[in-house]
C-alpha cells in the first residue's frame, strides 16, 4: 500500500470521495475519532456531523449526515446516509430542520417524547454551531 491512508467516502447517490490522505477526522457517536495509516481495525456508527479530510496540501471538509466507518487494513471505508463536501453543505435546511425539531418539542406531551424531541433538537443545534465554527475558518 502506498504511505497513507486509503479513504473513501459513499452515499447512496454516489462516490463522494476516494484518495489516499494523511489523516481523517470522523464524527461517530461516542464522539470525534482521527484515522491514520495503519490505524486498528474497528467498525462503528457515525452521528451527523463534519469529517475533515487532511492531505500533504491541506484539509477539506465534508458533511455526513449519519451511517458507517468501517477501518481495515487497506483504509477507511464510510458508508454514508448522505455526505457532500462542505461547499454543497445546505445551511436553510439545516435551519428548517431545526424549526421544525422544535415545533415537535413543543408539541410532544409524554416524558419520553419530550426527551427525545430534546435530543433531536440539541443534535441539530449542535451541527448548526459546527457548521458556524467551520464557515468562520474558511476551512472550504
């Protein structure tokens, strides 16, 4: 294998991305991990968020919305619900899905409900600020 790490991002529509790269940082849902070559195998879920692509010439950034990574020994594989570089990454969605969390959080009515609306919202609101942080440092 060529020094690096093999990547490839997938979503249903298409190939959005496959290189080989220094590092790969990935939102998975205990939390932000990086992969680099060589890296141990493992297999995990990822929670909608930013996966930061870093190369000899720099970083690029992409959005993914939930799905797989799956690390072996020829790189890393990320099968995606939906992914876009960052530069196709619809910030007036992502807005309308925050109102309409919320509109579902004040209409929820069991204690169940409710938490779950929470945690919905607070996802959303949390991927807003990432995208905030991520458009302030011109990373795209």
């Amino acid at each position: 294998m060529a020094e690096g790490l093999k990547i490839e991002i997938v979503s249903p529509e298409r190939l959005v991305l496959s290189e080989t790269v220094v590092s790969v940082t990935v939102p998975g849902t205990e939390g932000y991990f990086t992969v680099m070559d060589d890296h141990a195998p493992f297999m995990t879920t990822l929670k909608p968020g930013f996966i930061t692509v870093t190369k000899d010439s720099g970083s690029t950034v992409y959005f993914v919305k939930g799905g797989f990574a799956d690390v072996s020994a020829t790189g890393l594989t990320i099968l995606a619900e939906q992914s876009v570089p960052f530069s196709e990454f619809d910030h007036g969605d992502l807005q309308a899905q925050i109102k309409a969390a919320e509109e579902e959080l004040n209409r929820a009515t069991t204690p169940d409900d409710k938490s779950y609306a929470q945690e919905v919202v607070s996802g959303l609101l949390n991927l807003a600020i990432e995208a905030q942080h991520i458009d302030g440092a011109h990373i795209h």
